[in-house]
C-alpha cells in the first residue's frame, strides 16, 4: 500500500488551504451568528474544482483521486465543518452515488451540472423516527405509468433548503422489506416538493440543515436510480463515502484543535511559567498528536484502498468511528487547555467542541459504528464485492 502524497495532492491540499485562509477564515465569526452560508461561498468552491473534484473530466469534473477528496475535506474542515459537510453531502453522497449507481442519461442531465457547481445536491435518506435504522424509513414510491408517486418526509438533510437535486430513498415495495427500497433523482422544482430549516443547532450553525416534504410528487421513471429494491445497497454504499469524508474531515479538526491550544499554551503565563510547560497539558497535547497522525493513516488507507476500487465498508466505519471520537476529545481537551476563554467565542475552540459533538451522530453513531466492527471480527459482514462498485483510479477514458 503506497500513501505517499503526490504533487497532485499537495497542490489540491494547498490550493485548498489557501482559499480557507482568504475565503472562510476572516468571515466564520459573522457567519456563526447569522447561521448561515453566504451565497456566493459556493460558486467560489465551485470555481476551485472542489465540487468535482473526484469526478471523471468527461463529467466536468477534476479527475483527481479519492485521496484528493480526503485531503480537501481534511483543509475545509480544518476552516469549519459546514463547508466540508457540503463537500460530503454534495458531492461524496450524491455525486459519487451518480456515479456509480446513475444511467448514462443521469450522468449527462444531473451529474454534469453538479459536477460545475450550477446545481447543488444533497442526500435524502433519513426520517423523523428513522436514523440508524435504515430499514424503518416510511416514504413510499409506487408506479404509476412511466411515473413513480412519492410521499413522506425526510428530516435531518444537509442542504434540505438551498439544494436543487435531492436523492430521495423510498419503499417501492414494504412488503419486501428492506430489500423494497428504491432511490430516486427528485429536483426541488416537481411539484408537491417543500423543504424549510431547522435553527439553532449545538454546531454547524453556518451549514443549512433541515426538513423536505414529499407530497404526491410525481418523479419520471428515468430518475429512479439502480433497480427497484436495490435502494439500501445503494444509499449504504454512499455512507461509505460519505463516512470517508467525514473521517477525513476530523482529522482537520484535531489539527486545528492542535494548533491553537499550541499557540495558546505558549502564551498562556501560570506560576511563572508558560502552561506548556505544565505536564498535564502537555498529555492532552500529546493525545492531539496522537489522534491526528493515526487518523491520518486511517483515513489514507481508505483513500488508497477506493483508488483500487475495493470495497472498504470495514475501513471506512473504523476510521469514521475512531477519527470523531479523537476529534471530540481534542476539542474537549482545547477548551480546557484555554480555560474559562475557551468558553466563549472568543477563541476558536468552543466552535470547533460543539462541531465536534455532531460527528459523533451523522453518518452512523458511534454505537452502529461499533456493532459493525464487532460483527465483522465476529464474521457476521464481510466486504462482498459491489454489483457496481466505484470506479477505481485513474478513471476510464480520461487519460
């Protein structure tokens, strides 16, 4: 297993950080207050490649690696977590799954525009009372002629107010339990499609989040991606991505954890010496350290092992898993670090401890992610081969 860096991906990462620094830093503290994103934040991402950035070029997009992708959410989340969760929702859970999943007519009419940034996507899967388990949604979708119905609700969607395309998950068939799900392409201009946002959350205050009502919306029959009954596996196999930017995304996190409890313990004066000097802080900037180097490499790997086309379900879950934990005890431990500044907004911590707490929920909790590990060592999963998994690296077609 090679992960080295390329100058690929220390171009993507510095051109990523760059734009950080003048685009997202001097701005997050109004953007904070407002809660809310401004809109001009998106063409400007848009601009830098960052919504296509593992995308084949024959779909407009990049064509970089999906270690690229791991980097960038690594930069974004390093800035704030909303903007790495539009990465994550836009293009690793809805994107990728059109990719992977989507016609060839699919590609053309919504992966192409989304690709450049002129359609935003977001990922509809769960509900008011079903999360981790997927299997519980209640939408439905039934036939009707070269249409399919769809009705219910989806709560807790990143992007649910500002998105243009929505990937909509449903029961085509409740009979057959889960294997009677079905995903589907909705845009936010059919019919009988509403959305509206929720306020207030603990983090992520910039990144919109909120509900969409379903309501005899009436969705072609082309837009159903995969086959009838094959929606689980298609919406499990986009948390994967979806997990892997996340893990990524952590990692940023930690290292901004890091870097202002460094800064602030050099300057920080108690008993006539600077705090780092004190034993006890230098054990929670040590566990920093530890918990972005090792999440690094998990994360690496999972990059190296979707450049192969492997399925990583395992991997992903393990480096998602550990890579929150570590990045909510490093924001725990730099607010104390900070002490009693560490309470206010004055310094970045408290921003990074309550995005922090979040991660521990989406995209699987920490409780699911360990079920999985367990049955996997327990030989309960096994990472079977995808009916269409991924395309590996370099994409076909555009060398």
């Amino acid at each position: 297993m090679d992960i080295s860096l390329t100058p690929d991906h220390e171009a993507v990462r510095d051109a990523t950080r760059e734009f950080c620094r003048h685009e997202i830093l001097p701005h997050l503290r109004d953007w904070e207050r407002a809660e809310q994103i401004p809109a001009d934040i998106v063409p400007k991402m848009a601009a830098q490649g960052l919504l296509g950035l593992c995308i084949p070029r024959r779909y407009g997009g990049l064509g970089l690696d999906y270690l690229s992708l791991g980097i960038v959410c690594e930069e974004l989340e390093r800035a704030d977590t909303a903007f790495r969760v539009l990465i994550a929702v836009h293009l690793a859970l809805n994107s990728l799954a059109l990719l992977q999943w989507g016609s060839e007519e699919q590609k053309q009419r919504y992966l192409i525009p989304q690709t450049s940034g002129e359609k935003l996507a977001a990922f509809a899967l769960t509900e008011p009372d079903a999360g981790s388990d997927v299997a519980g949604i209640r939408a439905t979708a039934r036939r009707d002629g070269k249409h399919y119905i769809l009705n219910g609700e989806k709560t807790w969607i990143s992007l649910a107010d500002v998105a243009d395309h929505f990937l909509v998950f449903a029961y085509t068939d409740r009979g057959a339990g889960h294997r009677g799900i079905s995903a589907f392409i909705v845009e936010r201009g059919f019919a009988g499609v509403s959305s509206s946002s929720l306020h207030h959350k603990l983090g992520g205050r910039i990144g919109n989040t909120g509900s969409i009502a379903l309501q005899e919306v009436r969705v072609p029959a082309d837009n159903r991606v995969g086959a009838e009954g094959e929606g689980l596996t298609i919406a499990l196999s986009a948390l994967d991505n979806g997990r892997y930017a996340v893990a990524a995304g952590a990692v940023g996190l930690m290292e901004a954890c890091l870097e202002a409890s460094v800064s602030y313990a050099e300057q920080r004066q108690s008993f006539g010496q600077p705090i780092g000097k004190h034993q006890l802080i230098q054990q929670k900037i040590a566990r920093m350290v530890a918990g972005r180097d090792i999440g690094r490499l998990l994360y690496y790997q999972v990059g190296w092992l979707k450049n192969q086309g492997t399925r990583c379900t395992r991997e992903v879950s393990l480096a998602k898993w550990m890579n929150c934990d570590n990045a909510f005890r490093a924001a725990d431990d730099a607010v104390q670090i900070h002490g009693a500044y560490g309470y206010s907004d004055e310094f970045p911590v408290e921003r990074y401890f309550r995005n922090a707490r979040g991660s521990l929920i989406y995209e699987g909790t920490q409780e699911i992610h360990q079920l999985i590990q367990a049955e996997y060592a327990l030989g309960y999963r096994t990472n079977k081969p995808l009916s269409r998994p991924l395309p590996p690296y370099p994409f076909e077609g555009d060398a």
